[in-house]
C-alpha cells in the first residue's frame, strides 16, 4: 500500500516536471513513517528497497537520491516510534537527516542537481550591490561580500533541511495520532529547555560572528566556518528569545499569549540583538525556572 502511494506520487511528480521533490520534499517520507512504525525498521528495509526502485524507474537519478534519502528518514524516524524511543531525540535525528540531505542536494553536489552556486553567487551579490549604491548603504570595507553570500546559501540550506525535518515531525505525528497510533502527547513550547552549554556556544559563534566581519581571517575556509556558525548562533538564540517573550506573556496571564508572540515578531525586525541577548539569559540562567515556578504558583493560587 505504502509504495503505491509512493508510485501514485512519483507519477504525479513526473507530469508536474518534478514540482513535488522541488516543493513538497517534506511529504516523501510519510509513507516510509507509517510503515516502519507499525512493522519496525528490519521489516521496512524491503519496503525502502521498493520505493527506491519505483523512484528509479518513474524518475531518474535525482528522483532516486530524493526518494532514497527521504525514506530513509521516514524509515528511521518510524522505526524509532515503533521501538519507543523518545520524541526530542526523533525530532533531533529528523532535523538532522534533514539538514544533512539538503546541504547534499543543493551544496556539495550542486551541479548534479542543476543549480549553479557561483552564477548564483555572482548575480546575487550584484543584485545586492546595486540595492547597496541605490540606497546609500555602507558596507565594512572588510566585509568579502561575495563570500558573505556563500555562507548564507550554506547556512540557508542547513535551516530548510531542520525546517523540513521539523515539518516531517509535526505532520507525523499528526497523521500517526489519527490513525490511533500510540505516541506521545505534544510537548509544549514553554517545556523546550535547551542545555545551558549550548547558549554559551551559540553566544560564543554570534560575537565571533560580529569580530570576523570587522577582522577577516587570512584563512578564507575559517572565515566563512565562523560566519556560518555566527549566523548559527544569532537564530539560536534569536528563537529562544522569541520562545522567551511568548513563555513570560503566557505566564503572567494565559489571555496575553496572542500578544506575546506579535511583541516577539516585533522585537525581531527592530531589535534583534535585545531578543538575542533575552534568549541567551533564558537558556544560561534559572529564568526559565522562576517562569515555570511562576505558573505553578498562579495555578496553585486559582
């Protein structure tokens, strides 16, 4: 049944000119999900074999590594849920696999899926240059834009790959629970509590961030590790700052959570430094505590 979903999909898929493995990448490893979740991850291998061939015969090379990839997170992503594992280490090990075939398909073999990462990179930092000279905007003299831009399309690629897994991992379990599979009931934002080192690496990677724009590195592979990880850092903590704001309005009064997350959005465009340093505090201080021990209070008092 799984793989003629599968084949039902890559047909459609191969009408659309290849519109699905371009648009909607997060949705191939459903089916893989409910398999391995119900028969475990040793009996779905035969079924991962299957849809890998079906991606090889109603597509090609790129649909095979798409297919392929895919599955594999939905065979390992189902088995976990199958042997019990736990739900933030699925969703790591999602976001991760995620990460990792997205850097693959559009980074390191970039050419073989047809995109052209230094004409991208020329007529974007063209592109940019222009709105630069229009707008009277001065840029670092120390600043390679060229390079600069890479590492964005790097880190970018990282970002959609967790996206995607994150996707993956909602739509999962949504369809599983339907189905009247047994997981885990949702955890809420204001449970997520990161380890208190990664704030600390995360702050460290965002002023390393800031001194290799202003000071280069002669070494141009270290350079663009370091703006890479600063970029990193700063939406680390940037969403837990945003996590942050939304937990404090909910716990000072459940009504004002709507309100929490527009001041959130708001703090993002204007001033994303304060929310940055507000995320660092929450993760490397006892702030989450006092809120959780806050609404456990305002509960008790109720």
């Amino acid at each position: 049944m799984m793989c003629a979903i599968v084949g039902a999909v890559l047909l459609i898929n191969r009408q659309l000119g290849g519109l699905f493995q371009d648009m909607f990448l997060f949705l191939f490893p459903i089916p893989m999900v409910f398999y391995a979740a119900k028969y475990g991850w040793k009996n779905g291998w035969v079924v991962f074999a299957a849809m890998c061939l079906l991606g090889f015969i109603l597509g090609g090379p790129t649909t095979l590594f798409y297919v392929a990839s895919e599955s594999l997170i939905g065979l390992i992503y189902g088995g976990g849920i199958h042997s019990g594992q736990k739900t933030h280490r699925l969703v790591l090990l999602t976001m991760v696999a995620g990460a990792i075939v997205n850097v693959l398909s559009t980074v390191v073999f970039a050419s073989f899926f047809g995109y052209d990462l230094a004409a991208e990179t020329k007529e974007m930092e063209s592109m940019m240059s222009n709105i630069f000279a229009q707008t009277g905007t001065q840029l670092p003299p120390t600043l390679n834009l060229g390079q600069y831009i890479g590492t964005i399309f790097v880190v970018t690629a990282i970002l959609t790959g967790v996206l995607q897994g994150f996707i993956t991992h909602v739509l999962s379990r949504l369809l599983l629970k339907r189905l009247r599979f047994p997981v885990d009931p949702p955890t809420p934002v204001s449970m997520y509590y990161p380890p208190k080192w990664s704030g600390y690496l995360a702050f460290a990677g965002f002023i390393g961030y800031y001194y290799s724009v202003f000071r280069p590195l002669p070494d141009p592979v270290m350079q663009s590790a370091f703006q890479g990880l600063g970029m990193c850092g700063f939406l680390y903590l940037l969403a837990y700052g945003y996590i942050a704001v939304v937990v404090y309005m909910q716990v000072r009064n459940p009504k004002l959570r709507g309100l929490g997350m527009l001041l959130g959005m708001f703090a993002m465009f204007t001033m994303p430094v304060f929310l940055v340093i507000f995320g660092f505090l929450y993760i490397t201080t006892d702030v989450h505590r006092r809120l959780m021990e806050g609404a456990a209070n305002a509960k008790e008092s109720q």
